[in-house]
C-alpha cells in the first residue's frame, strides 16, 4: 500500500484489498516488533550497534515526512501535530535532510 502525493492510499501492485485492510488493523508497534525481530536474525550473532539511534532515525524520518505531507509543507501545523516546538522540527527536518 503507498500513500499518492494528494495523501490517499492505494494498493501497491499485486496486493489484495483484504489483506491490505486486515494489515491497517495491527498496530505500529506490531511492525516494530517484526522488524526488530527481523534485524536481530540477520545478525547472526553479532552485537547490534546503536540499537535506539537507529530505531528512532527509522522511525523519525518518515513521520516527519508524512506530516509534512499531511500539512502540505505547513511547519507551524506540523509541529503542532506532532507536539514539539517549530524550532525543534526544524532541527529534526534540518539533521534529516528534509528540510
């Protein structure tokens, strides 16, 4: 499923609709937790790195980028929906390269 530039989803190629429903039921953490789980099997033993920088930076980005998105590029609002100060997501949108 991906997200047209006018904000509505569509269905990526080759994916059913009830699938697509059934997977916006489960909360993000779930995909979280997948991916997490995913990423300490491909490990292999080896000692993760950096585990919280790299989560947040995965999880950060795109949220940034979808809210900007849903505001058409309006950063007072996003940061309001986001709930941190303006400056704060330039910051955020500067270390990014969002900006």
């Amino acid at each position: 499923m991906s997200l047209s530039p006018d904000g509505r989803m569509s269905l990526s190629p080759g994916e059913d609709l009830p699938r697509a429903r059934e997977r916006r039921k489960q909360p993000l953490s779930s995909a979280v937790q997948t991916a997490l789980e995913r990423y300490f099997d491909d490990l292999d033993g080896h000692p993760p790195g950096d585990l919280y920088e790299m989560v947040m930076g995965e999880v950060e980005r795109p949220l940034l980028a979808m809210v900007l998105q849903y505001t058409h590029g309006n950063q007072t609002r996003a940061a309001e929906l986001l709930g941190i100060n303006r400056s704060t997501l330039r910051k955020k949108l500067q270390q990014y390269g969002l900006d």
